[in-house]
C-alpha cells in the first residue's frame, strides 16, 4: 500500500488496493498501523480479532468490518484457525460521513450480519476488478463501492433535511466554542454549503452565520454575567475574536459591551 496515498483526499469513492487474504499465519499479529484511508474486511473462514484504539473484537465467519482513518488498529489471527476473507482500501471525500450514517463508528465497526453475503460479493468482484488494466476499470470499482454502500445503508431510514438541520443547530450548541464555521457545519451534515444555508434559514428566519454568532454572543454574556470573565476571556470561551468582539457584539445587540452591561449593574 505504500503508493496509494498520494491518492488521498479524492472527491470521487475509489479502490485504492484490494486484496484475497487466505493464507495468515496462525497466531500472525500485524500492527499497530495507523491508516490514512478507510478498510473493508470479510471474513468467510476462521477467526481473529481487530483492536480499534485498544477495544478488541472478536472476528468470526460472516463478519464484515469497516475500519477508520486515524484509528490505531492491531490485526490478530486465531492460533489455530486464522481467519480467511477478503479486504479492500477505499477513499472518497463523503465515505466518513456516509459510514457513519450506517452506524459504523470506531467502536461499532461491524456491518448488519444480514448483509454479509451482499457485501462479500461485492468486495470479491472488486478483489476480481483489481487485477485487470483497461479502461473502465476504475468506473466499475467505484460503482462496487457505491453497490456496497447502497447495501449497508438498507436498514436505514433516510435523512430528511429537517434532520440535518436539527443535527447542525446541534453541533452549534455543543461546539460554539471551538473554532467551527459554516462550511464545517455544511460538510459534517452532509450538505453543501449554498444549499445548507438556503434549508437553514427556511427552518430558523435566520442564516446559519446569523444563528452561530447570536449564540456565541448569548453565551458570552451569561460568561460574562454569570461567571465574571473579562470580555477577552469570553470572546475566546465561545469561539470569538477579541480585536473583533465588540464590533460583532454592537452588531448584535445595538449596544457596545460597555454600555450593555453597564445597564445589567
């Protein structure tokens, strides 16, 4: 796998390499690795297991798991029976997003047992499509990845916009303090940017800037209020700019800070 990052960060879902793994060693241990891009793994035959971040899970025939970019992961195969299967490197600028919608998290990796079959097939044609040099090559691995996809998703029911536009005025009330924007918000919901803002402000009145920055300030207040933080102190708790504060702040109420809280003694 050592020329395949330069891949890395792709718009398109692409296989990155794919591989038919039926020979480990009984009791192989490999890693810890940190990968930059995301593994599927079928298991058809024997057993082993997979330690994500230190949590250790055990793998058994019919499994199929999706490990994350940036997780520390150790593969361990059974000292008597190791496991047999299948596995593929993919990226693709949504599969973060999309994985997650399908409940494939670091510490639920595992796919619905019911899909197995589904999915296995997919990741054996494109064992099968690696190994083949034309053309359209590239086309039909993506379009496995898609099939895939489409598979582990089956099971759940889709995301209206009005889901996504409750999830984002989430992020915002939990992580006003970091330094998030909008074109965050829009990629971790899984809308683009334009089209995020026009939903949010048909829900809310306001735009998704608008609603951030009155949220920032509410909390600043209650910082400042509550908690007797200096202004600067405050600006910076709820992801702010000092240089900035009071400009944004008259903005947003009228009133310079001094004033405002002048009026609050």
């Amino acid at each position: 796998m050592d020329n395949i990052y330069k891949y890395i960060g792709r718009q398109t879902p692409a296989v990155l390499y794919c591989e038919k793994e039926f020979d480990l060693t009984p009791g192989e241990c490999y890693g810890p690795i940190i990968r930059n891009v995301f593994i599927i793994e079928c298991c058809v035959e024997g057993f082993g297991s997979v330690i994500i971040n230190g949590n250790e899970f055990e793998v058994t025939p019919g499994d199929c798991y999706i490990l994350l970019p940036g997780d520390t992961i150790i593969h361990t195969a059974d000292s008597k029976n190791p496991r047999k299967g299948y596995w593929c490197a993919i990226d693709g600028f949504d599969l973060r997003f999309i994985f997650k919608e399908a409940g494939i998290t670091s510490l639920s990796p595992f796919a619905p047992k019911e899909f197995f079959d589904e999915l296995c097939s997919c990741l054996k044609r494109m064992v099968s499509e690696w190994g083949k040099n034309d053309a359209g090559k590239a086309l039909r691995e993506t379009a496995l990845i898609y099939e895939f996809l489409g598979v582990l998703l089956k099971n759940k029911k889709p995301t209206t916009n009005d889901d996504r536009i409750e999830r984002a005025i989430g992020l915002m009330e939990t992580k006003y303090h970091e330094h998030l924007n909008i074109d965050d918000i829009a990629r971790e919901i899984g809308l683009e940017r334009s089209y995020f803002s026009v939903l949010f402000k048909e829900k809310t009145t306001v735009s998704p800037h608008k609603y951030l920055t009155s949220l920032r300030i509410r909390k600043a207040c209650d910082l400042i209020e509550k908690e007797r933080c200096s202004i600067s102190e405050a600006a910076i708790a709820t992801g702010l700019d000092p240089c900035n504060f009071a400009r944004i702040f008259k903005k947003e109420t009228g009133e310079t800070p001094l004033t405002y809280f002048k009026k609050k003694k």
